[in-house]
C-alpha cells in the first residue's frame, strides 16, 4: 500500500509532461532569441557586402509573437553585442567617449534588412541607433536636472527610471519611423522594461558588485582586531553606505593645476581629502605647482608622509637665484623673457626625484609642458607625446626623469628658468590652450571622460603684477586668446580652494601660511566630494573633524597600529588575503 501511494497518478504524470514541455520551451525561445541576435551583426554584414536583403538571405524572420522568453533573449544578445562593440571602438583613437553613439550608429548601419528595405533605409537606422545612444548617455543627466528623477549618476533607480523614460520614447520613434505608425502600449511597455533594466544594470550593478566586493574585503581585514558579534551591525552600515556610494570607486582622474607654491600645498590637501574618501585615482596630472604634489602622491606615498612634506618644504630654499643682472648689464647678454627666469628649478626637480621610487616614472603620473609655436608636450611613462596644429607627433618612447618633466611644467617665464627636453625648449604647462588646469587633457590623450575627471585649481590673492605676468606668458607662449578660458569648469568635479593670505609666486612662507594652504585644500575638496556623494555618514563627519585644525589632520593620518596576533576567528579573512603586520595610511 505504502509503495502504491508513492506512485505517480496519470494526472501527475501529465502535469509533469506538460511542466517539462513548458520548460524546454522558454528555454528554447530565450536560446532562439539569444542567438538571432548575437548573429545579427554577421547577417547584417553579409547582407551589406553581397547587397542581398531578406527575401533571399539565410537570416529567418523573428516570430510573429514573440514569447516573453524569446525578448528576454534578445535583451540578453543585443546587451552583449553592443558591449563588446563598444569595447572595440572605445580603443579607436578619436573615439574615446563618444564609443557607445558611435556603436548604436555601427550596429545600426549593419542591422539586417527587412522586406522591402534598400541601402537607404540602413543611414536612417544608423541615425536611429546613434540618437538612441545619445539619449541613453545624457537623457538620465537631463532628467534628473529637471528634478523628475532622483540624481541619475548617484541612484541606481534613478538610472533605471531614466533609461525606461528613454525606452519609451525611443521605441515610439523608432516604430513611427520605420512603420509611420505609434508603438502600442505592449511595445511601449516592453522598449521601457528593456532600456530601464539595461541602463541599470551597466550604470550600476556590474560596478557595484565589483567594487563593494573589494570593499568588503579590506574592511573584513580591517575587523580582524575585534570581536564579530559588535562588528556585524558595524558591517552592515558599511555595506549599506557603500552600496548608494557606488560611484566613489568607478575611478578618477586627477588633475592638479598651476598656482605656484599655493599650487602646490592646496594640491597636497587635495590628495589627502581623495584618500580620506577612499577614491580609486586611476591618474593624477598636475601642472606648474600643482605637478610636485601629483608626483608625490603617484608614487603612493604614505598619507602621514606626504602631509609632513608639504607642511615642512619650504620651497624658496630649492631655488637659485641666476646670475641675469651679471649677464645682461655686464657680459651683454639678451635677455629672453619667455626663456630665462631669476631662479633655477634644480633643487627643486632633485627634491622631486629623490622621493621617486628606485627614480622611476610612476605609473599614475603624467604631467605636461608648453613648447614654442603653439605646441604641448605630455609626459608619461610610457613615453612623450607632442601635440601641434599639424596634429601629435612622438618625441620618445622613454619619459624623461620625473625631475626634467617637472622642472619643465613649472618654468614660469621671466621667474622660473625654462628647460629643454628632446629638443624642445619648454614652458609652464599652465600657458597651454586648455588654460591653468588642463582637465581637458585628460580626454584628449587619455580618452578618459570628463565626468570622470576631479580638477583642482587654487583662488584667492592674486596681485595685480601676477595677473599681468600670467597674461604676458600666455601671449608669448602663443596663447593670449585663451587666457580667460574656463575649461576646468567642464570637470566631473571641480576644486576651488581659497588662500588668500599669500599669493601664488611667493615662495617663502610662513609654517601656519603652508598649513593654511593645505587645510584649505583638504576642506575645499572634502565638500566637493561629499556634495557628489562620495564620502557620507560617520566617514565624512571624522574626515571633517580632521579638517579643523593640522594636529587633527596629522592625528587622522597618523600610521595605524599594526596587530600581529589576530584576535578572532579567520572567517572574515576567507574574502581576502591576510592583513599585513602594519597598515599604512
């Protein structure tokens, strides 16, 4: 009796049938769906080169009623070929950012052709595919400014509001062009969900659950010196408050600019406030000033090691005085405003160099320097770049020694000797088209977008004598026509510290003149960053407190105490290597 009731009656044998069939049929139409569209691109290449449309190609024709199994498929295929194309045109040079218009206007152009389509209609849906893309890149930017959705770079159903809002439209263009009449509700409904889940998902899913990963591993690390039982609700604020913060570790690009030794401290507290956030600086740039700081902090440098340089350096003991007045009035000499300076940068690049590691370029750090004729010249490691109205030319493969690139950024004419470098006699990197902070740089050379760009440039004192100077070097250099250009203000984030006890070329200051500097720095970028939400909750309310004075600064950054003997059981440890014996700050 027993083995009999555990038999399987008809019915439930034909519920179980008919549950299989169902199985194997979403499976198949999503398969089906999945490859019509991973094969699209070739069929639609084939259709273009041999001039055949569908009526006699091989590609089949899309269901009549498509299954909610087979869209899903074709969401699943078009997700991964526009993903791989736009990852092949973002290595095109001249592309960089513009990469995912310029794949919505490829995969247009190579859609296979439907009945009664001719080579003309492939430009309109070449057309179509770019301006979807467009609106899918900066349609969730515009929304948000009109205050419809929450912030579309910092909420994650922002990005999904906004992309099904452009699902929408976009779907109801694309029927009316191609058929002259409006999508139905379905389609409507479908081109929403379709965009909605897609534009979440690549804005925010794959780089959160990446980062937040890594996060968790280095604070499970960093949990090893105490009990778990206090330390999980610790966990889950963390979790929670890195989770909306997801952007703070999608990867920067800092540029340090020019401002003399204002530069130079306000660009060290800059970098203290990026570390305090703990944002992931992919590059850090910096010109005239603001280049020392950048070489530094690409080198890694310790935080508490840093913040000691800048407070203890006083500039004006690593330079010379040059022997012009010799020169001119008693040898004869001509002088050349654009090329000599009262004092030589020697001692300066030597400081710079000394704290390189092993005297090696960093990987980080590019710098740049202006040359004559209109031309700049970009230093990285992996060689020297020249860019003139002729377009770029490679000077060398090699970068020099981060010494000569800096003293070269920094060469102020009239004040600062210039340098030569590869046969280039170079100026200030500040003199260049793209103005004291060349944020723009960053997209010109790197590809990298501006939106992804943290520029900081130096405000307060200024006299009259310096303003004139500034100009003067401009028109020599070539330049005079952007010297009230504002190109740094098209950066993701933009840094105005304000010193106004000291201005920009004075070199010999005070102790509590630098420490003002640097503070001012650190404060100006904390609420630049927190103001983009990436640093929030108990993180922003200590990194502030640091902020009120340099002790508190100091005691922030002081080195961490190292823990030998871990104190609790290694389950945390299982997301991470082991924690070192000491941590640095």
């Amino acid at each position: 009796m027993a083995h009999w009731m555990n038999l399987d009656s008809p019915l439930d044998k034909a519920t179980k049938t008919q549950e299989n069939a169902e199985q194997h049929s979403v499976l198949g139409d999503f398969s089906d769906g999945l490859s019509s569209h991973l094969k699209a691109p070739i069929v639609g290449i084939t259709q273009f080169v041999t001039g055949k449309t569908l009526d006699n190609s091989t590609a089949a024709k899309p269901p009549v009623q498509e299954s909610k199994a087979h869209i899903a498929g074709t969401m699943v295929g078009d997700a991964i070929v526009f993903m791989g194309a736009t990852a092949i045109l973002h290595r095109v040079p001249g592309v960089g950012k513009l990469a995912p218009v310029a794949t919505g206007a490829v995969l247009g152009v190579i859609e296979p052709l439907r009945n009664g389509e001719g080579i003309e209609d492939r430009l309109v849906h070449g057309a179509l595919g770019a301006g979807t893309m467009a609106m899918i890149e900066h349609g969730p930017k515009f929304l948000a400014s009109t205050g419809l959705i929450a912030s579309a770079e910092t909420s994650l159903m922002g990005k999904m509001a906004a992309g099904a809002a452009i699902g929408a439209t976009t779907e109801q263009a694309n029927k009316l062009a191609r058929t002259g009449h409006f999508a139905t509700l379905g389609e409507t409904a479908t081109g929403a969900l379709s965009f909605g889940l897609t534009s979440g998902a690549f804005h925010g899913l794959g780089t959160v659950l990446d980062n937040r990963a890594r996060a968790f591993a280095q604070h499970s690390r960093e949990l090893d010196a105490t009990s778990i039982v206090p330390a999980v609700p610790k966990l889950m604020t963390f979790l929670r408050d890195n989770v909306a913060n997801g952007r703070a570790n999608d990867g920067w690009h800092l540029v340090l600019g020019s401002g003399g030794s204002k530069a130079a401290l306000t660009g060290a507290g800059v970098v203290l406030a990026a570390r305090a956030a703990k944002l992931k600086i992919e590059t850090i740039g910096g010109v005239s000033g603001g280049a020392v700081p950048a070489a530094l902090a690409a080198t890694d440098m310790a935080s508490h090691d840093l913040l000691k340089v800048a407070k203890e350096t006083d500039i004006a003991t690593l330079l010379t005085q040059r022997p012009l007045f010799k020169q001119v009035v008693r040898e004869g000499k001509k002088l050349d405003l654009l090329k000599d300076g009262i004092y030589d940068t020697q001692p300066l690049g030597e400081m710079v160099q000394g704290h390189m590691p092993k005297g090696s370029w960093p990987d980080k750090l590019w710098t740049m320097a202006v040359a004559d004729e209109h031309a700049e010249v970009v230093f990285t490691k992996k060689g020297v770049t020249e860019y003139t109205p002729d377009g770029q030319h490679i000077l060398s493969k090699d970068p020099p020694s981060v010494s000569d690139a800096v003293r070269a950024t920094s060469a102020i004419p009239g004040v600062l000797a210039s340098m030569t470098v590869f046969g280039r006699r170079l100026y200030d990197g500040a003199l260049g088209k793209f103005g004291k902070c060349p944020a723009d740089m960053i997209s010109k050379h790197f590809g990298f977008p501006q939106e992804r760009v943290i520029a900081s440039l130096p405000v307060g004192a200024m006299t009259a004598t310096n303003k004139r100077l500034y100009e003067l070097a401009k028109r020599l250099s070539g330049n005079a026509e952007d010297a009230t250009s504002q190109h740094v203000e098209r950066a993701g984030i933009v840094v105005r510290p304000e010193v106004n006890s000291f201005h920009s070329l004075r070199f010999s200051l005070r102790p509590a003149q630098r420490e003002e500097a640097i503070l001012q720095g650190y404060r100006a970028a904390l609420e630049a960053f927190a103001r983009n939400s990436l640093i929030r909750g108990d993180a922003l309310t200590q990194a502030r407190q640091a902020g009120q004075s340099m002790s508190e600064l100091e005691k922030y950054f002081a080195p961490k105490p190292s823990f030998p003997m871990p104190t609790i059981s290694p389950l945390l440890r299982l997301t991470g290597p082991k924690p070192e014996l000491a941590t640095k700050s």
